[in-house]
C-alpha cells in the first residue's frame, strides 16, 4: 500500500532565516534601567506623572474647600500607591 501525504506542500522543509546580531533590534524594555540625569524608566516616569496629577487634583479641591469632593482623587491616589508599591 502506497502511503502518499494529502498536501504536496507538507513534504517542504522549513527554511528559517538566520540574522546577524547587529541585524536584530530588541524591543524596548518598560522595566529596564534607564540612564541620564533622572535615571527613571518610562513606565515609571509615566507613574510619577499620574500621581502627580492626581495630588495637584486634591490639592486644589481642598483648596477651594471641596474636601468630599477631594477624597475621590485621595482615594485613587492611595489605590494607585498601593498598587505601585507592589509593581515597583
């Protein structure tokens, strides 16, 4: 009995392209160490501006005497340190 396979494209061997190391970029690492003046990586740069944003909220709403207005943003700030404590 002749066993022949069903799709003449399964008898092709794969070809894999093999490139340089200097041909091959690395995707950019949101938890690699950054260099420069403020050695901060994007990712926490981008946390830093966000609890920033939501102190200066707060900020303003006690300020402007809205303190029960002002605990929503309290309140996110606070999930958002918690959360960062456990990322960072």
């Amino acid at each position: 009995m002749n066993q022949r396979p069903k799709n003449p494209t399964s008898q092709r061997p794969y070809r894999r392209q093999i490139l340089a190391g200097d041909a091959v970029r690395p995707a950019p690492d949101p938890w690699a160490r950054a260099n420069g003046k403020l050695p901060m990586t994007m990712l926490q740069r981008n946390f830093l501006v966000i609890a920033l944003i939501l102190l200066v909220i707060s900020g303003a709403l006690i300020f402007l005497d809205l303190v029960l207005l002002a605990t929503v943003p309290l309140f996110l700030l606070a999930l958002f340190l918690i959360a960062g404590r456990f990322v960072f």
